[in-house]
C-alpha cells in the first residue's frame, strides 16, 4: 500500500511538472498513462499471483491523472 501511495505521487508529480500546455487534455493524460504503465514501475506482489494489479496499472494511473488533466 505505502509503495503504491508513493508511486501514484512520483507519477502525479510527473504529470503536474509537464507545461501546462501539455497537461490540458485527456488524450494527454492518456498518452503520458501509457508510457508510465509501459515503464514497468509497479512491483510485483505474492498476493496478486494473476498480475491482475500489473495488468490494470494504465487504467490505474488514468484515474489518478483524470482529475488533474486541464489543471494549471
């Protein structure tokens, strides 16, 4: 849980120290989710033995971006 709370801010902070010009859309946010998710940055885990978490990751940090998306 404290990896995950701290990757979703590494990723948040990435997002947020993009111009704003680049973080106004969410066909934006969706390019930058892609290539986080791709950077293979979520651990695995003994308890998610089907990598359900690792497949799930882009629409995981699609959620925490969506919110931000326009945001100056």
């Amino acid at each position: 849980m404290e990896k995950d709370h701290g990757l979703r801010r590494k990723i948040i902070r990435e997002w947020m120290a993009l111009s704003a010009d680049k973080r106004q859309t969410a066909e934006q946010a969706v390019a930058f989710a892609e290539k986080a998710s791709q950077q293979g940055q979520f651990p695995r885990s003994r308890r998610d033995p089907e990598h359900q978490f690792r497949r799930n990751s882009y629409e995981k940090i699609l959620g925490w971006l969506a919110p931000r998306a326009g945001r100056a």
